[in-house]
C-alpha cells in the first residue's frame, strides 16, 4: 500500500516533461515598464559555465542572489526540502529571479543505503515542499553525495527528471578559503563544465564577486545547467554532463558525510 501511495503521489508531484519549469513567466510589470526581455545565452555561440549550489538554501543565499544579480548571471540551486521548509523566502527569490532550482532531496540521506520508499519520500516531499514554497516543480535531481543506483534512476525516469551531477568542484566545504575556493574552480572551468560549490559556505558567497568577475574576464558567460550544450537533451533518468558518473574522483568533490563538514541547522533562520 506504502508503494502503490508513494507511486501515486508521484505522478501528481513532477513537472510533465524534463526541464519544464526552467524559465520564469515575464511579469506583468515588466510588461508595463517596457523593459526588454533579457535575450536568452546561446552556448552553442558563446562559452558558457554552469555555476551550481547543493545544500540550500543556506544561510547565505540572499548575499549570493544579491551577487549573481549584480552580475547578470544565473546559477542552479540544488535544494533541501528541510531547508526550503526554514527558508521559504530564499527558495521562491532563486526562482523569482530566474535561477533554476533541482531536488537535492529532504535530509541529505546516502540514497544507496536507503529502501526504495525512502528514496521516493527523499524526492517526492522536496519536490512537494518546493511547489508549495516557488509555484515550480524541481526539474532534475541531483543525488546527495553524487551517489545513486539503478533504483534512483528508475525512479528519476519515473519523475520525469534527469540526473545532474558535475565535472568540476571547488571544495568550499574542505578549505573555507576564499583564494582557495577562487583558484580550484578556476583550475576546473571549460566549456559546458558544472562546478560543484555550496551556498551555506561563508566563504565562497563572500569571493563570488571575485570569482563571477575573473570567469567573465575569461570570456564564460555564467548560465543554469539547461542552457549548457545538450543539457536539454537528456533524457530523464539519464545523468548530465555525459560520462560525469564515471569520474572516480567525483565524490571528493562533495561533503565526505561527517556532519561537521556540510551540517547546518534548519532554524538558522534567514
């Protein structure tokens, strides 16, 4: 009965197709004050980065917004439903102001050690939370730790949802360096390249304004996974950037699981 719930729940609970919720609506003020629509980055033109955030919202996610806005750049969020729940307002500004938003699940499980109905619950309640929170469905996943198995891509196929892990990191969580958190992902930027960072590190809101400035001076154009080079392509259940699950060192990248390394507590507040 558990299952045949969860399923249920599912359908109701997904954007229809991949990618679905990626562009905000224009806003009626817009409308009125004349202002021309921002023309959309082509990336088959122009050299594009895909700058993405796990974790959120952070406690320091209204100072980065504030930055990415500055700079005419977008990012992709990676949300926690526990921390849409305690930071609603962050959630619906990142959609408000056209960043696009993934499900990163509700409490950060290791999905792999987790049953097939708590993964769905993992997914399905941040999916919930963050509609209810933005008026947008996640549209894609991306698993805790960069970890999943064949039960996660069925169900990310069943959601209608492709996989987005990353083939560049920062390793904000590990230093808490601002120079250090600038040169890694500067070491690691190409061309359609996804960078790994987190918004409740301190230090890397605080050097984004650097960073955002030393990328464009290279001549990348900082945009949402979707708009990278075949990103739209891929099929749900699949995982983007292509051959990204192969990478042994992926998961270095990311928060090794000690809770001293990537915990922050829900009331924060923001």
């Amino acid at each position: 009965m558990l299952l045949a719930a969860s399923c249920a729940l599912a359908m109701v609970s997904v954007p229809t197709t991949a990618w679905s919720a990626d562009k905000p609506e224009t806003t009626s003020k817009a409308k009125e004050t004349g202002k021309a629509k921002p023309v959309p980055v082509d990336c088959a033109k122009v050299k594009c980065i895909a700058l993405t955030f796990d974790d959120g919202p952070g406690k320091y996610a209204d100072k980065l917004l504030d930055t990415f806005k500055k700079h005419k750049s977008k990012a992709t969020f990676f949300l926690e439903g526990q921390y849409v729940k305690s930071r609603p307002a962050f959630a619906k500004r990142m959609v408000t102001e056209g960043h696009e938003i993934g499900n990163h699940s509700y409490t950060h499980p290791h999905l792999r050690e987790a049953s097939e109905d708590k993964i769905r619950d993992e997914l399905i309640n941040t999916q919930d939370i963050v509609k209810k929170v933005t008026g947008k469905y996640p549209t894609t996943i991306r698993p805790p730790y960069g970890e999943f198995d064949e039960r996660v891509t069925a169900i990310a196929k069943q959601m209608g949802m492709p996989i987005i892990l990353w083939n560049g990191g920062s390793r904000d969580w590990a230093t808490r360096n601002e120079k250090a958190i600038h040169d890694e992902v500067l070491k690691n930027a190409k061309r359609d390249g996804v960078i790994l960072m987190h918004d409740w590190v301190e230090q890397t809101v605080k050097v984004m304004p650097k960073l955002l400035a030393s990328l464009q001076k290279q001549g990348y154009h900082m945009v949402s996974v979707s708009s990278l080079r075949g990103a739209k392509a891929t099929a749900p259940g699949d995982v983007y950037p292509v051959g990204s699950e192969k990478d042994e060192g992926l998961t270095s990248d990311s928060p090794t699981g000690d809770p001293d390394d990537f915990a922050q507590s829900p009331a924060d507040g923001s």
